[in-house]
C-alpha cells in the first residue's frame, strides 16, 4: 500500500493514488496527530490533547478508539495500536512535510555554499508543497497541535525568502518586487523581507523608493511591537544613504552583499547550544510537559523552571528544550549564569547577543542598545532561549518575548514572581517510584529487587534529590561488592551524609553551598538565619522566637523565613512554623558548628553556640 498523506494546506490523504477522505475534522485531526509523530507510538492522553481545543468530554477515549477504528479501515495495518496509544507507519517519501523539509534544507545548504542559481530549484520545489492556506488548514485550533502548525507556517516563510537571497543573487531584482510586496502585506513584521524588498528596489535604481521602504518597516515596527529596526536593517539602510558600491550586484561566484550587508542573524549564524540530553532521565513527565506547554503556546512563551538544588532543574529544562528543538529551526541559545548574583544583565545580554553572531567588539556599551538589539534580533523568529543558574528576575527580564516566535525558559532556585506573565513550573522531590527508578538506572534493577527494605530506606535517606540519587547510584554502580544496606547503613549516620553523596564531579554540598551562596548575597540575615536553624535541625522554627534569638522584628524574621521558602530551601509547616528539608538540615548543621559547642539558649530552648550567644 502507498499512502500519501498532505498537511501542508488541507488535510488530505491519499491511498495507491486514489484521494481517501479522511472523515469530519476531529477525525483528521487524529490522522494529523499520527502522521506528525510517524513511527512513534502516540499515547491517547497526547492524541486526546491534539483533537479537542478544551476540557475533552468524558467520552474522549472511545471517540479516538472509534476515530482510529474507522481509520484503520482505510489504512489497513499501517495504524498500529499500541498499549493505550496508536502508531501510524510511514516511509519517507508519504509525507508532504518530510519532503518539504528535505528540499529546503538542500537548497538552504547550496545558498549556504554560494551557489544560488543551483539553490533556487530546490526552493522553488519546497513551496510547491504547499497547497495554499496555512499547515492543517481546516482542523480545530486552539489544540496542542498550534505550534506544529505555527512551527511549519515559520518555516514556509523562511523558505520564501531564502528564495529571495538566491533570486536577488542571480539578478532577478524587478521580477521579484511585486512578490515580496505580497509576502510583506501579509507578513509585515519580516525584516528579512524588508532588507530584501530594500535591496532589490536599489539594485533596479529606485534609491528613494529604498529608503521609503525603510521607513514603512520603521513604522510598523514600532507601531506593532514598540521597537525599533535590527541593526542588519538599519546598517542595510545606512548603506543604501551611502550608494554603498557594496549593494550593486555581483556574479554569484562572488556574495558581497551576504558577507557585508546581512540581512538576518539566521543566515549568518544558527546557535544549537543545548547541552546534551541525559540518557538516565527518569520521570517528571508532567513537568516537561508543562514546560513544553509553556515555551509552544502563549505569549509571552516564557517559563521559570524553579526548585531545591539538587531536583534535576538544568536537566529537565534542557529535556524539554530538545523535545521543543525542531519548533524553533532558528537555534536554540543556552547562557549558564552559574547561580552567580554578580552577574549583571547587561553581562547575559551581552552573551546572547555574541550567541547569535553579533562580534564582541560590536556589541553596543549601554544595557538599553544592548536589550534593544535583542529583541529586534529575536523578535518574530522561531528562537528558543535557555538562562540556567539564574539568581535574580533582574537577570533575565530583557530577554523575555514582547511577542510571538521566540521563546525562554528560565532556570533557578526562586520562582522570580516579579516577572510578569510567564508560566511557572516548580519541581518537589521526586516520588518513590521515580527514585527507584533513577537509582535502578545506574546501579540495575535486578540489584535493588535483591534488598527491596534497604532500598526503600535509601530512597528515603536521599529526600526525593534527583542529584543525591544519582550520586548513590553511582557508587552502588562503581563497586558491585557493596550492598544497599551497607550504603543505607553509612548513609544513617548524619554527620557523614553528605561526606558520602559525593561522586566524581557531583557533590550536594557543593550544590546546596552554591545556591545558599547566591541567596546570602543580598541578605546576611540569611546566613545568620540558616545557621541558627542548623543549630536545632529538627525543631520547627518560630517567626517570634526567631527574631528574638536573631535581635530584629518579627517581621523581618518572618521575611528572612520565607525568602528561603521562595529558593526551596524552607517549607512551611502548622501551625505558622517552618522547617528546613532532611538535606538542607545537614548543611544547616554544618554550619552551626560541631554539636559539642552547643548549649541550650534560655530564651529559645534552642541548643546554640555559648561563645556566639
């Protein structure tokens, strides 16, 4: 059986030539859903959430099993089910959006190696694929399938004018005019497109007409998104002032014009900076699923992943980056800040704008030209920004998008609620099933099954950190003479907790140390704050008794108290107290000295230093 199955316009499905109808639109929906994850098992709950635009009714499941039934009448064995999902088998040349991909990037490839004349043929046969309208024309909107769509419109917008650049490479200024007039009346926000339109009425020698272009983008630019021209559109116009010999055209054989006037940031650099993705990534499936929601519908797309040091914050943001990757085809940017408060935000605009080619030495002095510059750099292009080891909203408040096509994720200890409008995910330990999990991945499942009471208790003794976790598996990996009972059994001891959760490069200590660090910075009450709590581990602590054993207001006290809640560092407890978590309780220890110092303070009952009292 041959199938051919078209997304890019309206869906349509075709069976050994002949045109199938695919039935009502949830019903193509489901088929849109199969063919975009091909040979993949899709599960009903992400099928559920492709079909139906709000609360699904309770009826959803049967409705997709009666779906893919009546599918599978027409595509025989090709639809596959799966425990509680479906998989529709494709090869490569059935699906329109596969060969839209593949021509594109041929011809972007060819652009890219300066032969334009031979990049044109491949481009022109991308766009061909499209049928007109917009990608899954004709199926329900407000589903969990926008973005794939929104994702492919970008795409289609990007080959048009790739074709542009090769046209404009080989002479073909006049006939391209009235095309990209058309592109920019539906399109209005495309600077690409206006250097483009720019050049080409230059090069047919309608200098005013040029600038006149340059001001109609100005204006509605600024009118739209409150910004101002890129600095490539603005050096475009700059050179067009000048009769800049530059501008004229040149044999193809010879790219001045992309080597001096470019016109997109993408053409020159496409950042992929993701880390790579863990292969032990254990559960959170949730959470990346919130994360992924956030960054491919909305506006802002912007979400501030928060947690304990040591939840597994970084990785799970970069898993749903790589999941989120092929939506954002412009590249994916990643700044680690290092948990350092010292870091200014004119320091990671900076970084971000040399992530996207911009030379060092032409990044702009001022943190204003520098917010400036990237936003008109990122505004309307499928981008996606990752800030990692972030201690402060200050940081990162620039970066967040003014409107649709980029996308930030954020990642910190604090929830940064002064920043507006973005989604928040906060990790809490990982569950017992999950823990099991993540140390079975390092150590072996059939080992942990062998001693299920010690391993309960070491799930227990790691308090839900996905690093601790880590860390104990790994040792039980490097030495296969060690029980989990006899981990557990060093593990007891508190004093030498932390001693022990350190493997390689891996140390909680050092993660809790950095992201107290960063919270002490501003506020030395903190630290004075968290050695006191150190001081009597396990007893909650009372705003009143607090203040009266710190010496300031009970306000304050209070203040202090939940700043530390706000970085996980704290959980609040009944009735108004609160309590460090098992592992900060440790450190808290360590910091407050040995127990032998201790005496008990006749105002608090507490147990603290006599020479510090």
């Amino acid at each position: 059986m041959q199938l051919q199955i078209r997304l890019l316009g309206t869906v349509e499905l075709s069976v050994d030539g002949r045109i199938a109808t695919p039935g009502p639109a949830k019903r193509r929906a489901v088929l849109a859903g199969l063919a975009l994850e091909a040979n993949h098992p899709v599960s009903l709950a992400r099928l559920t959430g492709m079909v139906w635009t709000e609360e699904p009714p309770a009826s959803a499941v049967a409705n997709l099993r009666s779906h893919a039934a009546a599918l599978r009448r027409v595509l025989g064995d090709r639809l596959i089910a799966r425990p509680n999902a479906y998989e529709l088998s494709l090869g490569p040349d059935e699906l329109d959006i596969t060969e839209f991909q593949r021509l594109a990037g041929e011809g972007r490839g060819l652009l890219a190696g300066g032969e334009p004349d031979a990049a044109a043929d491949p481009l022109r046969a991308a766009l061909d694929c499209w049928r007109g309208g917009q990608a899954g024309d004709g199926l329900p909107r407000g589903t969990a399938l926008d973005n794939r769509w929104a994702s492919l419109d970008e795409q289609r917008l990007q080959v048009f004018e790739e074709l542009t650049e090769a046209r404009l490479a080989v002479g073909e200024h006049r006939p391209l005019l009235s095309e990209v007039r058309r592109h920019l009346a539906a399109h209005p926000l495309r600077e690409r497109a206006w250097g483009q339109l720019m050049l080409a009425l230059y090069r047919c020698g309608e200098v005013p007409a040029a600038l006149a272009a340059y001001r109609d983008a100005h204006a509605i630019l600024h009118e739209q998104l409150g910004i101002d021209p890129g600095e490539d559109l603005a050096r475009l116009h700059r050179a067009v002032l000048d009769r800049s010999p530059d501008l004229a055209h040149v044999p193809p054989a010879t790219p001045i014009v992309a080597a001096a006037v470019p016109v997109t940031p993408a053409a020159v650099r496409v950042p992929r900076e993701l880390p790579a993705d863990l292969v032990t990534f254990v559960g959170r499936t949730p959470e990346v699923a919130d994360v992924v929601a956030a960054v491919t519908g909305g506006t802002p797309a912007a979400v501030v992943v928060s947690g304990p040091a040591g939840s597994g914050k970084s990785a799970l943001a970069v898993r749903a980056a790589h999941a989120v990757a092929a939506d954002f085809p412009e590249g994916q940017v990643f700044v680690d800040l290092g948990y350092r408060p010292t870091v200014t935000p004119d320091e990671v605009l900076a970084r971000v704008l040399r992530a996207l080619g911009v030379p060092a030495a032409e990044v702009p002095v001022s943190v204003d030209e520098r917010a400036g510059w990237v936003r008109s750099r990122i505004a309307g292009h499928r981008l996606l920004l990752v800030v990692d080891g972030v201690t402060g909203a200050e940081q990162v408040r620039p970066l967040i998008p003014a409107g649709p096509g980029p996308a930030l994720i954020v990642v910190g200890q604090r929830q940064l609620r002064s920043l507006d409008g973005v989604r928040r995910v906060a990790l809490g330990p990982v569950g017992a099933v999950g823990a099991r999990a993540l140390v079975a991945a390092f150590s072996g499942a059939d080992r942990l099954k062998a001693e299920p009471a010690a391993t309960a208790e070491l799930v227990r003794l790691c308090a839900g950190s996905v690093l601790a976790l880590r860390i104990t598996g790994s040792r039980l990996a490097s030495r296969p003479d060690l029980s989990v009972a006899a981990l557990v059994d060093q593990l007891r001891d508190r004093r030498d907790r932390l001693d022990l959760l350190v493997y390689e490069d891996q140390s909680v200590r050092a993660s809790l140390a950095l992201g107290i660090a960063a919270l002490r910075s501003g506020d030395e009450l903190i630290g004075r704050l968290l050695k006191l709590l150190g001081e009597s581990p396990d007893a909650p602590a009372l705003p009143e008794r607090t203040a009266a054993r710190l010496g300031v207001s009970a306000q304050r006290a209070r203040h202090a108290l939940e700043e530390l809640v706000d970085a996980h560092l704290a959980q609040r407890t009944d009735p108004g107290g609160y309590r460090l978590p098992a592992l900060v309780r440790d450190y808290a220890a360590e910091l407050a000295g040995p127990p032998a110092l201790l005496a008990a303070h006749p105002l608090t009952g507490w147990r603290v230093d006599p020479v510090a009292a």
